[in-house]
C-alpha cells in the first residue's frame, strides 16, 4: 500500500529531478501511461516518453522551488504549490498528481496564473484541446 509520505517523496523527487534537468530520475516517478494537462494552453501529452521529451525540449532556464505539498489520507493525490522562476520573473502555480498502483505519477494537472499560448516547436508531442 502507498501511503502519503511514499506520494510526498515521490513528488519531491519529481520536481529535485525537473530542477536538475535529471531525466532519469524524473521518469522513474512517472507511470508508463502518465496523462499530463495543461489547462492554461489547451495542451495535453500522453505517456511517459513524451512526457520527458516535453520537459527535456522545454525553453529557458527555468527552476522550481516546492512551497507546499500537500497529500490526501487516502494515498491517491498530491496538490504542490511551487514557485518557478525564469530569469527575473516569478510565476506560482498549482499542481495536482494522482497515483498508480505502484506510486508512480499516473497524472498531472498544472495550473498556471494566466493564459498564454505555448511555444513552438512542441506540437509534435502535445494534443491541444
């Protein structure tokens, strides 16, 4: 059985290893079949090798700070709230993760503060919506 410290841990490794740029260990906490959704742009990535792509082409030099984690007694779901920052500008967003079986990331929903439109170049590996 998952429990909510085994969900914290994951998390946390998820965003050390984004931070890093440690795609190993970013795709050891993801699912095979992990769904990510980024409502602000209408995209969607479906599994885990476009997943790490995703991140791995992702523009700028970016780095997270995880503020709160917060996990359900349940051991099923995670809300993070981070800190990013690009540059000089900072940007806070929301994150939710659900589990598999196994406590691997089978689901991520990344709420960012505004809209905006992504940037090109990743169209071959996101569905927009």
């Amino acid at each position: 059985m998952t429990t909510t410290a085994d969900l914290r841990t994951a998390v946390k490794t998820y965003w050390t290893a984004a931070d890093n740029r440690d795609w190993d260990t970013f795709a050891t906490t993801l699912a095979d079949e992990v769904l990510y959704d980024l409502p602000q742009t209408r995209e969607r990535i479906r599994g885990k090798e476009r997943y790490v792509q995703f991140n791995r082409e992702y523009p700028g030099d970016r780095h997270v700070r995880v503020e709160r984690v917060v996990a359900d007694r349940e051991g099923q779901q995670v809300a993070v709230r981070t800190l990013f920052t690009v540059g000089p500008q900072e940007l806070h967003a929301i994150h939710f993760f659900t589990f598999d079986a196994e406590g691997r990331i089978s689901g991520i929903t990344d709420f960012r503060p505004e809209p905006y439109e992504p940037p090109a170049g990743r169209e071959h590996l996101v569905e927009r919506y």
